[in-house]
C-alpha cells in the first residue's frame, strides 16, 4: 500500500476490537448482551452486502444480531408494527433500517417511528436535532467514522478549509456540522453549484459524497488535500469511488481507497453506536 493511504480497514479493526474487549468486560458484570435489529426491506443488492457485513461485524463485536428481512410488498403499516415491536423488546437495544425503503414506504415516517434511544444510524429527527446543538449521543454513522478516521489518523481539523461534495441526510448535512464543531470552515457542495473546482482546489479537506464514478479528478483538488471518498460504485463489475484514485493520489497527502476507507468505519461506528445504545438503556456509565 502506498504511504499516503487513510487504512479505514486497519482502523476500523482496531476500534472493533476496542468495542469487543468492552463488551466483553460489560458481559462479566451483566448476563445481557447488546441486542441489534436490523430490517431490510426488499432485496437491493447493495443493501444485501451491507446488511451481512453488518450482521458479521456484530458477531465479531458480541453484539447479537436479530435480520429481519421483509419482502417489497410489505406495507408502512407492517414495517411500522414491526418497529413498534422492536421499540418494546427489552432483549433490543439498536434498531437499523437498511436504506433505500421502496418508494410505497414513506422514510420520515419510518425513521421518526424508531425510539431516539434505539436510534443507532442517528437518523431519528431529535438525534439529529441533538447533533445540530453539539450534545449528539448516537452520531449517524458515516460521518462520524469519517472523524475519527482523521482523528485517529492525526490529521489537524481545526482551522482548515473543508469542503464537502453532496447534501444528503446521511452523509453531507451531518459531517458539514461535526466539521465545523471540531472548528473547521465548511462549505457544502451540490448538483446545482457553480464553478465547483475552484471551490474543491480550496479543499485542505475534501469529502466526496455523490455516488457518482471517479468524478473528482486531479485538476480539481489541491496539492497535499486530505481527500476522503464516501462513494462507492459498481462499474464493470469493480468498485471505485467518487475519486479518481489513481490520479488524484498522486496529488493528495493522504487518501481514502475504495473499498477499504470509509466502508469498514461507517460499520465500526455502527457497533460503536450499538453498545452505547446499549450502555445507555442499561444505565451503564
Ligand atoms: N444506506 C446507505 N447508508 C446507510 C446507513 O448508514 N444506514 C442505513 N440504515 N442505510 C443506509
């Protein structure tokens, strides 16, 4: 591997084996183990993958986790009992709701219906709201391993110019505001900005976040940028990033690779989120 590379993979093992050790510890002191249900709807494929790379970093963590894989045809109102149901068993303490939902299935409604304490994807709106005002408990999972990623990676935040590729809910909107409560300057970008490489030359941080191939090239990032890429996209049967890796890793100081990078951390932040749920409704400090 090339020296500039941010090992998302390495790091999320450590921090998996971090989360194993301490529930392992917890497990000497309660019978009870952490309990994560996860649900998917339908069978998108990536969500397929995401959902057993989920479930075997659970085993690997000693977090127990309950699938539920429901059919395409499910209603709103079936998936809503099912979380009610989630909502009520005590042997659950995170409940994570694979996204995409197919389009009969209204998201809000459903992510709204998940307790905020159970709330492991950070997602529900007073977790999100919760973040907004820096007291965030259960941080949604992507951007937070994109910080600790630098954290652990001891790449200064503070100060510098971070520039975001993508707005949504999952990933742009919640890492702009935990960029700028570790006092970065941000600037979010989307499909509608205008002149956007001479904003990500700016970039001393750049987030690509778009789902769309190898769109950053080299011209449009700064010599020594930290580049991160949350993207990752199925072509000619490879994956490959927003990023075009090859060129832009001559350019950047350190980079993320897909897969490898931000894949493995938004999975380790997950179990971090399913045993602080879990610390949290067992009252355990
Ligand atoms: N789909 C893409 N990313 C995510 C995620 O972080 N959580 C859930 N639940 N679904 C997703």
């Amino acid at each position: 591997m090339k020296n500039n590379i941010l090992d998302g993979k390495a790091i999320s093992t450590v921090i998996k084996k971090e989360i194993a050790a301490e529930i392992k510890s917890l497990n000497t002191k309660s019978v009870i183990q952490p309990g994560l249900a996860v649900i998917q709807v339908g069978d998108n494929p990536a969500s397929s993958i995401y959902v057993r790379n989920k479930k075997k970093s659970c085993d690997e963590a000693g977090i127990k986790s309950f699938e539920h894989r429901l059919s395409d045809k499910t209603s709103e109102e079936e998936l809503l009992t099912l979380i009610k149901q989630l909502n009520d068993n005590e042997g659950i303490h995170g409940i994570l709701v694979q996204l995409p939902l197919p389009s009969h299935i209204r998201e809000h409604v459903v992510l709204e219906a998940i307790s905020p304490d159970k709330d492991v994807d950070g997602f529900h709106p007073y977790n999100v709201g919760k973040l907004m005002v820096g007291k965030g408990s259960l941080l949604p999972c992507t951007p937070a391993g994109i910080i600790e990623l630098l954290e652990r990676s001891e790449v200064k935040i503070e100060g510098k110019k971070a520039v975001i590729l993508g707005r949504s809910n999952i990933v742009g909107k919640p890492l702009a505001i935990m960029l700028l409560q570790k006092n970065a300057t941000v600037t979010i970008c989307h499909s509608k900005t205008k002149n956007l490489p001479d904003i990500t030359k700016r970039a001393d941080i750049l987030v690509a976040a778009i789902g769309s191939p190898e769109f950053v090239k080299e011209d449009m990032v700064k010599e020594g940028a930290v580049v991160i890429d949350v993207g990752i996209n199925r072509v000619e049967k490879k994956l490959v990033g927003d990023v075009d890796f090859e060129k832009v890793s001559q350019k950047a100081s350190q980079i993320t690779p897909v897969p490898g990078g931000i894949g493995p951390m938004t999975i380790a932040l997950l179990m971090k989120n399913g045993l602080s749920a879990f610390k949290n409704q067992m009252k355990i400090k």
